[in-house]
C-alpha cells in the first residue's frame, strides 16, 4: 500500500474525497471484489463520521488511474498517513482512536 501512495500536490477537497469513498463503497458493495464486509463497513463509518483521507490532487498515471489516490484511501484504514476530522489534519492514527468505537 505505502509504495503505491505517490500522489502529489495539494490535498482534494473534503467533497471530492466524500464521493470517492462512496464510489469504492457502491462498487465494493457489489461483491465482485475478494474483500471483508469489515473494510466495507470501516470504509462507511469514516464516511459518516466525517473522517477523509488525504488524498493528493495528484496521481498516478497508468492503466487504472486510481491506483495512488485509493492507496491514500486506503493509509487511513491502516492508521497511516493523514486524515481531516472536523475540519482538522490529524495523522490517522489519531484520527481512528478518535472514533474507536466506530471499528
């Protein structure tokens, strides 16, 4: 995960991170992909808790596209990186312990 969290520049808005976890959510949802219902259901908490990842404006460039930014995405479920909460960057790891009881 950390090797692919190479974007750059300035962080998205807290709408345009808002609706790209709700996308991977929908498209998670689905169940055509290998992965717990537990990442799905942490991936909805951050949401409605407002918690979003920082995810640079900036990515990759290849056949997927989005390879970096759901990298990102992904850092905070882990506790890496940086997340906003209410209306503040926090390393994630805060971030979560924040809203323990929410995982």
């Amino acid at each position: 995960m950390l090797s692919h969290a190479a974007g750059v520049g300035d962080p998205l808005d807290d709408a345009m991170v808002r609706l790209i976890m709700v996308l991977k959510i929908n498209s998670l949802a689905r169940g055509f992909s290998g992965i717990r219902l537990s990442v799905i259901e942490a991936l909805i908490a951050l949401v409605n808790a407002g918690v979003y990842p920082l995810i640079p404006a900036k990515g990759s460039v290849g056949a997927s596209g989005d390879l970096a930014p759901l990298a990102h995405l992904s850092l905070t479920l882990l506790g890496e990186g940086k997340a906003r909460w209410q209306g503040e960057w926090l390393p994630a790891q805060t971030a979560l312990k924040a809203l323990r009881g929410l995982f």
